[in-house]
C-alpha cells in the first residue's frame, strides 16, 4: 500500500484540470438530478436515485423534520446520502479498480455531493411535464458525467460497482450489470412514489444519460465493419481501396469444412459505403460471405483522428 502510495503523481496542472472538468461536469450533473428529477418527482437509476429516495423517506420521519443540522432537517439531504452510500461501496471496490482512480472519484463525489446540496436548490428548478424533465435531465446528467469521465474519474456508487464486478467477471457484460444495477433502484422509486409512473419516467431518464454518454464519449462516428471471407481477397481489396478508397486488411484463413484456402477481409467504412461494397465483393466472388457489423467508433486514416493529449 505504502509503495502505491508513492508512486502516485501529484501534477498541479493535471489536478487543476481535474478539478475544472470536475465543477462543470458535477453543475451539469446535479442540474438533471436534483433541478429536474427531484422536483418532477421520480428517482433514476444508481447512487443519485437511491439518495433521491433516502432524502423523501427520511423526510417522513419526526427526528428529521424538526431537526435543527442543516443536513439533516427535512430529511437527509441528497448530497450527504450520496456520500454516505457511497463510503462502503468505495471500501469494498477500490482495491478492484486502483488507488490513482480511486482518489480521483473520491474528489469528485465530494464536489458532486456538495453542488447538489449548497448549490442546485438555489438555481431555478423545472416545473413542467416530467416527460420533458426525464429526457431533459437526462441530456444534462449525461453531458455532466461525460466530463468526469472523460478526466478518468468517476461519480463512486453504481459506477464503482459495475466496473468493480466485470473487473472480476470480464465475461460479464457492462450493460446487463448497469442494467440490474440501476433497474433495482428505479423500481424502488415506482415502490416509494406510490405510480408505475415515476418508475417508468426514472428509466427513460437513465437511458437517456446513457445514450448521451456513448454519443459524446465515443462521437457521432458510427461506422460499419465488414467481414469478408473470400477466394479472390488480393483483388477484390485493389478495387475497393480504387473505387471505395478504403483500406482492407487481410488474414489468411482455411475453410474448417472444405479445408480450402481463404482471405478473411477486414474493412471499415461509413454506412452509405456498405453497399458499394458489398457489390464489388459479390460481383467478383458470389459464393463469398459476408458480416456487416456496427462499431461505435472509428479512429485513424480516414477516419477521426485519434485524441491521445492528457
């Protein structure tokens, strides 16, 4: 532990970074959560739900209503749940996930927890159809945690543990964990606001932010991968890097059946270029197989160069 210790960096302009990265990404953040979830009445998945739904139970209680602690009076206030859940699940995962990330979260957890206590109840909150407040908050939460993410930080609680279980379970998939994951805490809130509907407007909200994390995360650089198995590879890759201007890489392969020679092509190209190869391919090889695949994201020649600036 101690050797860990030391060999972690402290760079100020790195952490001055962080921190900025931090305050913009945790308002955005706090401002979906609290400003339009919170006040349209309905929890989304993860640790902010779950403090959402802390913060309306408690405040039911008489010990918290005539409490005179500011954290405390009208229930346990969002920002302290949020640290207090998040304190076992960080015990538990951080040896899983590394001390440089762990320490960085731990920073953003704190600024998180304090924004959405000192300073989103003071900002003008959304009183409108809580359809509107899902999706909204939803655009909102996920641009705030793009930001964290994107430093290599993260908000702790869900996020700690999902990572946490596939680090352990690589063969698990993140999406069907998060899915568990944030699915229990959206029936919570059905259960604790009494309507099918703050569950149903909690999920739309949490797959909202979703969808806006792969979209920023990843960019609106959706490509298409196709996997050609072929007899004729050297020439059918000539003509759709002349007539495409796509490279192809090519992988020597043998039919497991025939035990005939074959070219396996690997080539990348956008959507609207799918077509035009595909009828290079069967116009010199119709007996020739072909896999068309989506990948998120596309970097290098022709393609989105890749960021690699810290």
């Amino acid at each position: 532990m101690k050797k860990r210790l030391k060999n972690l960096k402290f760079e100020p302009k790195t952490f001055a970074t962080d921190v900025l990265f931090d305050i913009i990404g945790c308002v955005l953040y706090g401002a979906g959560i609290y400003n339009f979830a919170y006040t349209a009445n309905f929890a989304p998945g993860g640790v902010s739900g779950l403090s959402i739904l802390i913060n309306i139970l408690t405040s039911k209680i008489p010990f918290f209503q005539n409490s005179t602690i500011p954290f405390l009076h009208g229930g346990i206030s969002i920002g302290l749940a949020m640290i207090l859940i998040n304190i076992p699940i960080v015990i538990i995962c951080f040896r899983a996930l590394g001390l440089e990330f762990f320490f960085r979260s731990v920073k953003t957890i704190l600024i998180s927890s304090l924004i959405v206590d000192h300073l989103m109840p003071h900002l003008w909150t959304y009183q409108g159809s809580p359809m509107l407040a899902a999706i909204f908050g939803g655009v909102l939460a996920g641009a705030g945690l793009s930001c964290i993410y994107m430093r290599d930080s993260s908000t702790g609680g869900s996020d700690f543990v999902i990572l946490a279980i596939q680090k352990k379970n690589p063969h698990l998939s993140i999406g069907m964990v998060s899915l568990v994951v944030d699915g229990v805490v959206i029936l919570l809130g059905g259960i604790v606001y009494g309507t099918v509907d703050a569950a149903l407007y909690g999920l739309l909200m949490t797959i909202t932010y979703s969808l806006i994390i792969d979209k920023i995360m990843l960019g609106n650089d959706s490509r298409k991968l196709l996997t050609i198995i072929t007899t004729n590879g050297d020439e059918i890759s000539r003509r759709i890097n002349d007539e495409v201007a796509r490279g192809v890489t090519i992988i020597t392969g043998k039919g497991a059946y025939t035990g005939e020679d074959k070219s396996v092509l690997l080539c990348a190209c956008s959507n609207a270029q799918v077509y035009k190869v595909k009828h290079i391919v069967y116009g010199m090889d119709q007996k020739s197989f072909i896999m068309v695949s989506s990948v998120d994201a596309a970097f290098g020649e022709g393609f989105k160069p890749q960021d690699v600036n810290p």
